[in-house]
C-alpha cells in the first residue's frame, strides 16, 4: 500500500486524505536516532534543492530534531505510526527532511506549490489505493510517471525523484521543482545565505516578487490603522526577505526571527518604523486598560499599575536588535509563546487590517475583471451583454455571466454551452461545478457552483431588461453608475442562472455583502471598484444605482 488512504479512509475525502498525509509526514512519527555525521550525510536535502526561481516561499522541517523536544513525547505517536503504516504502507521513523515550496502565483486560484520529502528507506508509491486517486492508474506526464492524488479537477502529482524522494506537488509545479535541482533565484540565494543544520524548522519568504503585492496590500491596510500605527504601510519598501528559525532541545524552543533589509539604511529606517509601532501599540494597550477599569480606588489603581508594568515589559521584550541589514527577535521555549501571544495582541489592529485589505484586494480584482469583460464586450458588440441571454420569445436561459466567459479567459467553457437552452438543462447542468474563479468570493464559502456577484438589474439601472443596454444610454455617467455588487451568502444563486440582485428601492442596501471593518465594495460602470461608505445614506447609494437620474454624486 501506499500514499494516499487514511486510517479509515472512507471518513476522508480524498483532498483531505492528501493533505493529512502531507502533515503527517511533517510532524507525525518516532525518528530513529541518528548522530550528527549521519544527519549532515544522509537524511537531509541540499539547502537550496528543488526551488524554481520563482518560488516566493519555503519551509524546511527535520522531524528527528523536533522530537528530540520533550514537548512532542505527550504527542500520539503510537497512533500515527500505526495510521501511516497501515493506510500508506510508509513507516514514518524513516522521513528525514521535508522541503515545502510555494511558487509565485501565475495567474488565478490558488498558488502552486510542492513538497519534496527524503527518506531513509525505500518508498514504493504503486500500492497506492484506489479510492484515493483521482485517476486509478500511474500516468505519464512528459517522461515522468505520477500519481494524481485527490480531487481530479485539482490534483497533487505524486513522483519518485528516486526511490528515497518523494515530490508531491501541483500540476503545474511539478516540472519547475525537479528542473530547480540546484536551486535558482531570490530564494535560493536566500536559503544558501541564512540556512543550516541546526534548527528543526526554517521558513523563508523573499520580498521581491511579493513587493508590488504587499505595497497595495499595505495601502488597503492603511485605511483601517489607527493613525499612530500608519507607518507600518511603510514597512514592504525596506524589506527584502523574512526569515524563521526554529530550534527544539529538551523542554525547550529556541525562536529567531530576522527582518531582512535592502542595505543598512533600510534596516535602520524599518527598526525606526517597527520601534515605533511597539511603543504606539503599548500605549494604545494602556489607554484600553485605563478606560476598562472604572474603579477609581486602591484596586483600580493596582490594576492601571499592573497593565502599566506588563505593557513596559512587553515592550522591552518586543523591541528588536539590528546588526547591519536585518532586524533579529530571539526567544525562548515559555517566553517565546508569551512574546508571540503579546506581540500579537499588541499589534492585533495592524493583522485585522491586513486581513480586511487581502480580502478587499482579492474582491476588487473580481470585480475589476468582472468590469473589464463587460467593457471588451461592450466594445466587441455595441452594447452590454444584457441580464440574460435569451431565446427568440425573450424567455431568460442563461446569465450574462456565461455570455462573457469568453472576455475572462474562458472560450473553451463557453463554447461547451448550449446557449439555446436554459441553465439547468440537463446538458447546461453540469457545467455548474466549472464556475471561473472570477465568480468565486475569496471570503465567503458558498455551495459549489454559486456566486455572490451580481448586476444591478432594474428598469432604472444600467442593466435593464429588453434591453439593448448601451453605455451611452448612462446619462448619469459611468463614474457615477453601478455596473455589479457583491450579495451576502443567502442570496447565492447558481452562477450559470439567469437572476441577480432584485432592488428593493426602501431598502436599496439590503441583501448586499458588508466589507470589514465596514462599508459596501461596488463596481462602477466605467471600471472602477469602490468602497461605499454607508454613513453616505441610502438616498446616495439609489442615485448610484440610477443611470439617468441627473444626480451630481461623489462618493468615492
């Protein structure tokens, strides 16, 4: 037997299944011992192995030093060994070093990524069970024979590099992992400066891809810091790399973090930036625990006393220290959890806004491509593709999401449609589950194939029925004009179905997904993707929604 069934298989999917393998052969299982000699000859992969050049992350973890940590004996190795051996035919004392890569996003969904895993027996993936592969049999892909485990429109590829490395990874990561067998580019530069053989985790991410990503991220963030806590946007433009050590020993961990800079300069202006922020954030903590203690007596003042020395502590604890380019925070074992526990507290508004603006960024880049196809159709045919596709008595078929597809990068799922019959037709039926991930919110979970972004349909709106629908009909400016919105969760509907928001004009607000920490995120009809600020009212937001009501708005 072999890779991908799970103690009782038939409990999990076989995505999970992949997935619970993959952490199990991270964290699970007794190593045997092994001396110094033999972990530096045998068990361990090259530092900078099977990183493609434009990979953006990895972490490293050497099982055997982690369970040398009197922390992971209460762990239920018995169990885990017993569930590998049976399920996988793998003995998990023989995994020795596991290589984690995230790649650079190429274009939408998820990112590819892989796992090489070394081992210090040999590992035979043809027992692999049935129920756990999305195509029963190996399968070439070039000269290489893989194994697709898990769901078969998103699969991982399971291939023997040799009988004692093992390579899971994305479809479209497998080829770059085994031609990076050397290691190239930013983050195997990394990786060959800061790695070595002392820590049982390294993590590194390397900043220069990332950069652009994190500046718009940091601006979006922006908007929601509290004031003292603004310059921390600043914070993309002088770091290059992040690096974690984690080491194990005893009842003890030993934690180094090192903030990697450009150059000296640049270290000492994120130390300014970070400095700061700790001491903004600490007071921020103080004046929340003054205001939460009403008792004005002896009592009351011992606890603004108390806040006051656990702040100052935590600050003395959170600053860092600078050597040259990078910016280094150690810790150990109990202190360590306690400075993460604090220092996340501490800066816990700076990792909610940076929360709120990767969900705005992932939503406003649907919507902007969502805007985008409706202009390219709008110029490819004079006019917008209208609500619904119709038949010849005007009964609604399919949506107008279907009738961009193809100014979505999506001709090949398109032309499957039969566009002469209606949505659910027992053909048009099963294209449902090949929803474009344009049409799927990054933040709320909807049942398969449903969609939570609509057109604003109304006699009065830019879309209308009958139609045609034509921008020049919008008297009132595109600016000025919603083209599309975001619903909450209960009003989902199949992406292919010809329905969309119904306009309660008393309550033009209602039914519409509420961004965080606030305001509704639109798309207007020239293409641009705002936030409205409700505190505007609802009488601004129907002006909006008109095409030809006259009204003068500035809501941006």
């Amino acid at each position: 037997m072999s890779l991908s069934t799970v103690a009782n298989c038939r409990i999990l999917s076989p995505a999970a299944s992949t997935a619970a393998f993959l952490l199990m052969a991270l964290f699970g299982g007794t190593c045997d011992a092994q001396s110094d000699d033999e972990r530096a000859s045998g068990g361990s992969l090259v530092d900078s192995a099977y990183l493609p050049p434009t990979s953006i992350a990895t972490a490293r973890i050497r099982p055997q030093l982690l369970l040398e940590s009197e922390i992971f004996q209460w762990m239920p190795i018995e169990v885990a060994e017993a569930w590998t051996q049976e399920a996988l035919g793998l003995d998990l004392r023989s995994v020795q070093d596991v290589r984690f890569v995230l790649n650079f996003p190429a274009g939408r969904g998820a990112p590819p990524m892989g796992f090489v895993i070394r081992l210090s027996q040999p590992f035979d993936p043809a027992g692999i069970d049935p129920e756990l592969l999305a195509v029963e049999d190996p399968q070439m892909v070039g000269q290489r024979q893989v194994y697709a485990l898990g769901d078969r429109q998103m699969p991982f590829l399971l291939h023997a590099l040799d009988p004692q490395t093992i390579l899971i990874a994305s479809p479209t990561m497998l080829e770059p992992m085994i031609l990076a067998e050397d290691g190239t580019g930013e983050l195997a530069d990394l990786v060959a400066t800061e790695s070595s053989d002392q820590p049982a985790v390294e993590i590194g991410i390397g900043m220069l891809m990332l950069r652009p990503i994190a500046m718009q991220m940091a601006q979006q963030a922006g908007e929601d810091l509290p004031p003292p806590m603004r310059r921390l946007t600043e914070v993309p433009n002088y770091l290059d790399a992040i690096w974690l050590n984690v080491s194990a020993k005893q009842a003890t961990f030993h934690t180094e973090l090192r903030l990697i800079a450009s150059d000296d300069g640049a270290a000492e202006k994120l130390q300014d930036i970070v400095d700061e922020a700790i001491v903004n954030a600490r007071d921020m903590f103080v004046q929340q625990m003054d205001a939460e203690v009403d008792d004005d007596g002896p009592i009351g003042q011992a606890q603004r006393a108390y806040a006051r020395r656990l702040a100052d502590g935590m600050l003395a604890m959170m600053q860092p220290q600078r050597e040259g380019d990078r910016l280094l925070y150690e810790a150990e074992s109990g202190v360590s959890v306690a400075a993460v526990g604090v220092l996340t507290g501490l800066l816990l508004p700076a990792v909610q806004a940076a929360r709120n603006a990767a969900r705005r960024v992932a939503t406003a880049n649907n919507l902007k491509q969502i805007g985008l196809a409706m202009h390219n159709y709008h110029s490819a045919y004079r006019k917008l593709p209208g609500p619904a596709i119709v038949d010849e008595d005007g009964k609604p078929l399919l949506s107008w999401r279907v009738a961009v597809l193809p100014f979505v990068e999506q001709q090949t799922l398109y032309e499957q449609f039969h566009l002469d019959e209606p949505w659910d037709s027992p053909h048009n039926i099963q294209l449902i589950d090949q929803m474009p991930d344009v049409y799927r919110d990054p933040d709320i979970e909807t049942d398969p194939g449903e969609t939570i972004y609509h057109a604003m349909v109304d006699d009065k709106a830019l879309q209308k029925h009958g139609g045609p629908n034509r921008f020049r009909d919008c008297l009132d400016g595109l600016s000025n004009t919603i083209m599309a919105v975001q619903v909450t969760k209960e009003n989902a509907v199949p992406w292919t179905a010809p329905v969309d928001f119904e306009i309660d004009w008393d309550a033009p607000l209602a039914g519409i997904k509420r961004m965080e920490p606030g305001g509704v995120q639109v798309l207007m009809a020239d293409g641009a993707v705002l936030v409205f600020d409700e505190s505007l009212g609802t009488e601004t937001f129907k002006k909006m929604i008109t095409r030809a009501g006259k009204e003068i708005i500035d809501a941006r």
